[in-house]
C-alpha cells in the first residue's frame, strides 16, 4: 500500500512538471526529485529499517522499477553518485533521514582514502561522495579523506606525458599511456585539494593535464576523441581514438559533456583566459551539432551514429552539459552568456518533460539515458550519474533564479 501511495503521489507532482522550467520555479523540479529519492529510500530499505549501504544504485534497465545496485569498490566508478544525490538533496530538503543515509552510503567508500588508486575514477568518487558531504555538513573527516584521495589520484600523474593516466589495466591494450576525456572531471578533486591545505603541486597537474588534453585531445572543430594515446617513455602524442563512441573521428556525446564541464571547472580555479576560450569552443560545436542531429535539446548517444534521430537518446549527456552551462554563463560576455543560460533551461524543460523523466515508472530522477553503447550496456536506461548531473544543475538554476552568487 505505501508503495502504491508513493507513486500516486509521485504522478501527481509530475503532473505539475507540465510547465517548462525556465518558466517555473526550479523548486517545483526539486520537489519533484526528493519523491522520488524517497521513494528509492523506501525500496532500498531492509525490513528491520535499515540499509545495505555497501551496495550503491547504478541502473534501472528498462521494464525495471527499482535500482540495481553494484558493490561500492573502486572499480566500480559510479559509486559516489548515489550518495552525492543523497547529499544534494538533503542541501535542499534538509531532511533528516535522508541526511542519515547521504551519512552511510558516504562512509561505505572511506576505504578509498587507504589503498593505492585504482584508476583516473577516483576523482568522480570521491568528489561526488565526500565533497558533497563536506560542502553540506563541513565534516572534517570528509575533507580529510578528500585530500588524502587527491594526493593518491596525483601517482597516476606521468610527467613525461603531462597528463594522468586513466586506466593503468589498460596500457598493454592501447600500447601506451591512455588519457580519457571523462578525466577532466578528475581534475577538481586536485584543483580543490590545493586551495583546501593541500599541495600546490596537486595544481600544477591539474593545469598540465587540461593543457596537454588541450592540445592533443580535440580536432580542428572542438569535438573531442574519447581517448588519447601517448608513448609512455617518450611522452609524444601517439593517436586519437574511441572507447565508448560510434567510431575515432565521431562525437560521442557524454565525452563533450565532459569536456564542457571539465574545461569550466578549470576555468573556476585558475581564471585562466585559455581555458574560457576553450570552454566555448566545445560548448559552441556540442550545441551546433545538437542543432543538427537532434529533435529536442537532448543529444543522440553519439551525434555521428548513422540512425540519426532513431539511434538511442542519452540523456545523461544533457544533464552534464546543463550543469556546466550554467556555471559557464556567469564567465562570458553578456550575450554568449544569455545564449548558454537560455540552453540549458531548454535541456531542463525537455528533461523535466513526460518524455524523459521517470515519475511514476520508476524511482529514478530521469529515463533514456545511454551508457556503454558498443558494449551494448545500459542502453535506454535510467542511469544514477544522470540523475546527479541533473539535481545539480537544478540546484544551479534554482541559485540563479533566486538571484544569488552562482558557482
């Protein structure tokens, strides 16, 4: 019965959602996101009240109504998005119970602060978890486990190269160091460490990674490859290819959502002119091909897969970007920042529409999202580092609208 009551419950606020968000308060879109944390809490629940909080949310498959969740690990990178939803949306609600939980599924990943890192994804862990706590709570243990993290991500930092490497299990299969566009997001854990009490170094290989990515990670145009190959010994660019899009020369959508948010991100810490620079160039070809390729403000998996408009959505994609550009917005001149702020509450609007998010079919925030589409994983799916972009960049907006300090 209260499984039925939360979903009437649910339906009932969606159906309020019919107004689009840049034209409404983003806390109507808030609200309609803490139901639905509630409800997940609800099916997450064991029977004696209690949680399993080694076990994080990762998916929910199409047909599916709740979450499928993966052991929290290191090799399992989606491991802090969970708790840094809980987080934000305690920031909003301030409730209590969902603090609790933000508290437990945080502390299921303390174990990342005592053993060598695994790979590049330690940023987006720690980030997402204890970042997200330390900002809600100002736990010091949380900025203590933070800072640790970065100075264990910072081994994977080759100088030869100018960059970190991203996936050491994978340097035999690429023949040489890798670099993942998905790193960039690393980088703030690093950025954030050096201005918090940690290593002015930690800065130096955050700017060197974004300059040599820079450099040898996009084309002419701004679109971006997935993965960069150096030679390890020598440092020189080797190739660009793909891991998880259409093909090497083709736009996969989430790797320039990371690039967007990534380049922001490090325009914030260093107010570098470049990286402002570089920022708009990958903003500006990303909404230039969405234009091209796509019916609505959210992008194919890939804007270069043949099927075009019947090739599977990713909504995860719109939600990074969202949030990146209206973080973005607040660094341009005037008239490229209305152009961005009006994008992104164009991506929100279609987000929030009956279209992608969830409601009362599962107790996600969104559906269609796309993960690993060549390895045909996760495709059509409600994916948790969707709904954590998403709740972020509602967050953004709702700062905004109340005419407050942005990021």
């Amino acid at each position: 019965m209260k499984k039925i009551l939360f979903a009437i419950a649910c339906y009932l606020l969606a159906a309020c959602q019919a107004q689009q968000v840049s034209e409404s308060d983003a806390d109507q879109t808030l609200s309609y996101c803490a139901t639905q944390v509630n409800r997940a809490l609800s099916e997450l629940r064991n029977s004696d009240g209690t949680y399993d909080f080694s076990m994080e949310p990762r998916n929910i498959l199409e047909g599916e109504t709740t979450w499928n969740c993966r052991k929290a690990a290191a090799e399992e990178w989606c491991s802090g998005f969970w708790p840094g939803v809980l987080w934000m949306t305690y920031d909003y609600t301030k409730n209590d119970s969902i603090r609790k939980a933000a508290e437990g599924y945080t502390a299921s990943l303390n174990f990342l602060a005592e053993r060598p890192v695994y790979d590049h994804d330690l940023g987006f862990l720690v980030i997402n978890s204890f970042l997200k706590g330390y900002e809600a709570t100002g736990n010091e243990e949380y900025k203590r486990i933070a800072l640790t993290a970065a100075d264990t991500l910072a081994t994977l930092f080759n100088s030869k190269v100018g960059t970190i490497l991203s996936w050491p299990r994978h340097v035999k299969d690429y023949g040489g160091h890798n670099t993942i566009m998905d790193n960039m997001i690393n980088l703030e854990l690093l950025f954030w460490a050096a201005e918090n009490g940690g290593s002015e170094k930690l800065k130096d290989i955050a700017i060197s990674h974004a300059d040599t990515t820079m450099r040898y990670h996009f084309r002419p145009d701004g679109s971006c490859y997935h993965v960069a190959v150096y030679d390890t010994l020598t440092g020189n660019f080797l190739r660009g290819q793909t891991h998880q899009g259409y093909a090497d020369s083709s736009m996969w959508a989430r790797g320039q959502s990371w690039a967007i948010y990534g380049y922001t991100m490090v325009y914030r810490f260093t107010k570098e002119q470049r990286f402002l620079d570089h920022a708009q160039k990958v903003t500006d070809i990303y909404l230039k091909r969405l234009h091209e390729t796509s019916d609505d403000w959210v992008p194919i998996w890939d804007m270069d897969d043949p099927r075009g408009q019947q090739a599977p959505k990713d909504a995860s994609a719109a939600c990074v970007v969202a949030s990146a550009l209206l973080e973005l917005q607040q660094y341009v001149d005037a008239e490229k920042g209305k152009q961005y702020l009006e994008a992104a509450k164009k991506m929100l609007a279609d987000l929030s529409s009956d279209k992608y998010q969830s409601r009362d079919k599962n107790v996600a925030f969104l559906l269609h999202s796309t993960g690993h589409h060549p390895a045909g994983s996760e495709i059509d799916a409600s994916i948790i580092y969707a709904d954590y972009y998403y709740i972020e960049a509602l967050l953004r907006l709702r700062t905004i609208q109340k005419g407050e300090k942005g990021i």
